[in-house]
C-alpha cells in the first residue's frame, strides 16, 4: 500500500471514503497521482479549483501577497480584504461582507444577520428561519440543522433549534409556515447540489421572493457551490432576477485556498456592530488576494465560456444509453445513470477521469475554463461506462 495513503489512515480521522489515490500534483484540468498517472478532473475538489490546478495568474497572485504579508489581526485594515469585499459588492450590487474561511461559516453569519433582523424589527421570538427539503447548508450544528436532510438530523441531536424545511417547489407550504410562525429569513441554495444537483424553477423562486419582500423576511440564498460562475453567472441569482437580502458563498471564491463571504444588501448592512461577529482568519490577506483574482477575471466573455461548455455537456448527455436524465445549470451538472453512480465513478477513474457523486447522480464540477478537448475526452468515457450493459 501507498506509504501516504498507510499514514493517513492510521492518523487522519475516519470520516472521508477517500478513493485509494494519492494526488501529488495538476497542471490546468490534469491531476496526477503517486504513480505518474494523469486524471482529467471533473470534480475539481467539489467545485473549488474553478481555474483548474496551478492557475498561473492566481499563483503570482498570492505568491505576490505572500512575500508581502501572510496574515494581520482584523484589528488593522488590508488591501486585499478591502479591494475584494469592493470588487464583490460592485458585482452584485449589494453593500457590505463579512468574511470567514467556509461555507458552513458563511452561512452560520447569513443566519445571524437574518434573526438579528428580524429580532429587532418583530421581536425576539421571531427566530425560525425556514429551509428546503433536500437542501445542504453545512456541517456545523446550526448549519446541519438548517439542512433539510434527515439523514444529518440523526447524527448529532440535539441539533440548533429554530429551522423548518419545506419541500422545494410547494409555494402553498412555504405560504402556510409564514403565515403561521414568526419567519426570520428563508434560506436557499438556487440548485441544490448535495440534494442532487436539482434547479428550482423561476416561477418557483420568483415567488419566493415577492414574498419575503412583502413580508419583509430575509432572503439568504446560499451560493456556497453555486457561486463564483459556477452556474454560468457569476452568482446564480443574477439569472433569476431577483434581489436577495443575503448571499453566502465559498468553495470556488479562494481558487483552491479556504475563504468564505457573507454578502448583505443595503436592508440589512448595518444589522451587525462592531463586537457582534468575527473571524480570526476571515479576509486573511493571502486567500483574498487569490480570491480577487478569481472573481476579476469572470467577465462576460468567461462566463459565456461556461454556458458554452454546459450545452456542449448537456447536448452530449441528453439521450445517451444508459443515461436516464441530466440535471443541473452552467457547469454543475448532475447525471443520473441506469447503471449505480458509484459504478460509474469508480470505473471512470480507471479510465483516468475524476468524477463525483450526489445522491443517486454522477456529479460533474469541472474547471471553469477546461479546454474542450479535454471536456470532449471526459464526456467520451463516461458516455462509454455509462453505455455498458
């Protein structure tokens, strides 16, 4: 056995099925193992390395910042962490973050935004924040409660109280929970990826948010895997038209280095003072450098490179043997196989393509800018492994 791989599992918690593949280095959309074997990545760390591994001009990026300064108390100000949080708001057109290392984190500060709201507009037993059935906010306590999987509700109990999941796409059901509780935000992720990979509807969405306007409850979307052109736009809710009062993201905003961001609106910017949240790392100047990266260089032009990439997949997908239904928006595709997910995955490795899983679903989180011929050679070796009889 692989000494890493030895070492690893007599010291590293077991809480990951990790594939018996140790990774050294990447290049692009090219990994390579222990053994000198290339992989084209369609997986990307699950939706982190958006410019594949090794991206030159992030890697000068942060390399820059690091000979500068690695890290300061958030007592004292930083470029990165101004020119990022600018270069977000301008983006978005909303008005301030706040900055930590995760999703789960980002998500944890979009709830307490959303209750200290709420709290201090309708008082302090307005609290719930109501969720969806089948979605994924995180692996903390509060964010596994938030998650509308009951699967995580059995692990950990007692989870955070507060949270009620309606099922997605029943506006009658969200309708009679805030009718009947005091709703302090109702949070969202715009394609439910763990869940997966499944879109939720415009009208739905639409409806959604027309309500919690009227109603004048917070409206989270979390844009943790969505986000960060993910789906073909920068964030997904730019091609809902709507207007959220808070968006969460992480994973592909660093490029591969831990950084999360809790984006809020003018109607809730000044909710949290000084004192009220906080994060030792959060805005640390090394992964903002190489998150300001990231995001300054999804113009148009890129972003349309990623909805050329998604039909071209779609297109490819759409009625192959063995494929019962694709799923999914811009490059966060979902592949539901005749043949178990899992099969496919593990045969396509062999094959010397990377892929994930998400519920019954082969799950596909390439690079954001994978050269088509390599996206042409992945799609080829699935379409193949799926096709077996």
């Amino acid at each position: 056995m692989n000494s890493i791989i030895s070492v690893d599992k007599q010291y590293v918690a077991g809480t990951y099925g990790r594939f018996p593949v140790e990774i050294v280095s990447g290049n692009g959309s090219i990994a390579v193992d222990s053994q000198g074997k290339e992989y084209i990545d369609m997986g990307t760390g699950i939706g982190v390395t958006g410019m594949g591994y090794s991206d030159p001009q992030w890697v000068k990026a942060i390399t820059d910042q690091l000979n500068k300064l690695q890290h300061t108390s958030n007592l004292y100000y930083t470029e990165p962490c101004a020119m990022l949080a600018k270069e977000l708001c301008e983006r978005t057109g909303m008005s301030k973050v706040f900055f930590s290392n995760s999703g789960a984190e980002a998500n944890e500060c979009a709830i307490k935004v959303a209750r200290k709201y709420s709290q201090d507009k309708k008082g302090e037993d307005c609290y719930t924040i109501v969720t969806l059935v089948n979605s994924f906010h995180g692996r903390t306590l509060t964010t596994l409660a938030a998650t509308g999987q009951d699967h995580f509700h059995k692990l950990f109990n007692p989870l955070t109280p507060g949270f009620v999941h309606v099922a997605a796409e029943d506006f009658d059901q969200l309708v009679d929970v805030v009718s009947n509780t005091k709703v302090a935000g109702i949070m969202m992720e715009l394609v439910q990826g763990e869940g997966g990979v499944i879109a939720l509807s415009q009208e739905y969405v639409s409806k959604v948010a027309k309500l919690a306007e009227e109603q004048d409850i917070p409206l989270i979307i979390d844009e943790v895997q969505t986000g960060n052109g993910r789906t073909g736009s920068l964030y997904a809710f730019m091609a809902y038209g709507i207007s959220p009062d808070v968006v969460s993201t992480a994973k592909g905003l660093g490029g591969g280095l831990p950084i999360g961001a809790t984006i809020m609106s003018a109607k809730v910017e000044s909710v949290l003072g000084p004192g009220d949240q906080g994060s030792t790392y959060g805005g640390n100047p090394v992964a903002s450098a190489g998150a300001l990266n990231v995001i300054s260089r999804m113009d148009d032009e890129f972003l349309q490179g990623v909805k050329d990439r998604s039909q071209y997949v779609f297109d490819a997908f759409n009625g192959a043997k063995g494929i019962k239904s694709v799923t999914g928006k811009g490059l966060m595709i979902g592949i539901e196989t005749e043949r178990p997910a899992k099969d496919i995955v593990n045969e396509c490795m062999e094959m010397g393509v990377l892929c994930l899983t998400a519920k019954t679903k082969v799950r596909l989180l390439p690079a954001l800018n994978i050269p088509m011929d390599l996206l042409a050679k992945a799609v080829d070796v699935i379409k193949t492994v799926a096709a077996k009889e």
